[in-house]
C-alpha cells in the first residue's frame, strides 16, 4: 500500500468537494450558511481516502 | 448618536445589500424583535421589480433580492425614553457551520436620540455573487431595548456576473481530472 497515493487521493478528494460545494453556493443551490459547505470537503477526504486505499492495493495487486 | 445607531440598525436590517462591500447597509427580509423599526426604499430597485420598500417588521421570511447598485432612503427608530443613554450593537454575515460569522459592522456609544433617516448610495463590487443568499443578522442593545434580526438577501443577477463562478468550476473541473487520474488503477482490467 502507498501512503504517498492514499494521501494525494484523499487531498484531491478534499478538494474536489470543496470545490463543488462552492460551485452549489455560487450557483445559488444552497445558502452561504448552509452546512454543505462544512460537510462536503469532510466527505471528500473520507471518500477520496477509501478510493486511495482502494486504488493503492489494487495498483499494488497488479504490479 | 442615536441617530447612527438606528441608521445602524436599519442597516442590519434593511440595507444589507452594501452591507458587506461599501458601507452601511441595504435591506432584506427578515424576522425582527425588540422595539425597533427600520424601512428602506431602493430608489431604483431591481430590473424586473423596479423601486420597492422594505419595513424589517413585517417582511415575512421570502429572500429579499436587491440591486448590485443602488440609492436607500433608510429610516429607523427605537422606541425608549429619548434621554441619554449608551448602546452597543453588530451586523454579522452567518458563515457556514463551524466558522462562525463575519461581523461587518458594529457600534459603541450614547446618545439621547431615538430615531433617525438618510441617504445611502452602496455599490458592491463584481467580486461579491449574485444570487447567493446570504444570512445577515444585526443585533442592537441599549437600556430597555434589546433589538434583534436576521435578513435573507440576494444581489440580483446570475452566477456569472461575477468572475468567482467560472473561476471555481475551472477548480472544480481540475480537481475533478486530478481525482480521476489518480484512482484510475481501480478501474483497471486484472488479467
């Protein structure tokens, strides 16, 4: 298992979310105080580690 | 005094608009306790509305959609005894769950006045979103009064009046590809 993957996975994951919920604020979807913007960034770094330890032993089960 | 600090108020109350950007402040819906009172008219008003008033007391809990740009003919008033006294009060931006708020103006002083209007020309800068809707309480405390209230606002307009939009779903689109890139070997074929 890599770390270095699991790590990048998870702050891409971050990212990606919180990116989106901006988006969702921007685009007048939710409300500025709206608990998504707390949530989704929380949820990309779990989803983005789960796909990353997922990703890294597959990678590894290949090579 | 007092005459600024109703002003104040109002602001919170009725002029959020330019709240944040300018100076101080644009209406919007909201809820109001306490002895206050606040009004606001938009000389020009939105495209589709044209001019309109707002009375903070008795908006219902419908989003206030207000111009990028505009003049306010603001009152506001408190009902104390009108002699002397000291107040204190805040209007805040509500921030998502967990960073708190942004407090955009706030007021400290005595005065013996109890109500107050003018003028407020506001412009807020390309930078700030329209169509988002943002949450602005504004509280004021003096001797016998304890006013509070929170305003649902919008800048009319569309998402890509501001550059913010497209910035962030280019951020958006790059985090996404650099996602993908990078859990691409779960996807793969095992042979």
């Amino acid at each position: 298992m890599k770390v270095g993957r699991i790590i990048s996975t998870a702050v891409l994951g971050f990212l990606l979310f919180l990116f989106v919920g901006i988006d969702l604020v921007l685009f007048g979807v939710v409300a500025l105080d709206s608990i998504v913007l707390t949530l989704f960034p929380l949820l990309g770094l779990a989803v983005g580690t789960a796909l990353g330890v997922a990703a890294s032993k597959r990678h590894t089960s290949t090579t | 005094m007092i005459m600024r600090l109703s002003m104040r108020f109002l602001g919170a109350i009725t002029m959020l608009g330019a709240v944040a950007l300018v100076s101080p402040a644009s209406v919007a819906h909201a809820s109001l306790s306490g002895p206050c009172e606040a009004t606001g008219t938009f000389q020009t008003g939105t495209k589709s509305d044209g001019p309109f008033t707002i009375n903070a007391k008795s908006l219902g809990s419908a989003t206030v959609v207000i111009p990028r740009e505009d003049t306010v003919n603001w009152t506001g008033a408190v009902d104390v005894p009108a002699q002397s006294r000291s107040y204190s009060g805040s209007i805040t931006v509500k921030l998502p769950p967990g960073f708190g708020s942004v407090t955009i103006d706030s007021w400290n002083s005595t005065s013996d006045n109890v109500a107050n209007d003018g003028v407020e020309e506001y412009k807020l800068p390309s930078l700030v979103p329209a169509g988002v809707t943002f949450v602005v309480s504004g509280q004021h405390k003096e001797p016998g009064a304890t006013c509070a209230g929170t305003v649902h606002v919008q800048i009319e307009g569309g998402a890509f009046d501001s550059p913010l939009a497209p910035a962030s779903l280019v951020l958006t689109g790059l985090s996404g590809a650099g996602f993908v890139a990078i859990i691409r070997p779960m996807f793969r074929r095992i042979v």
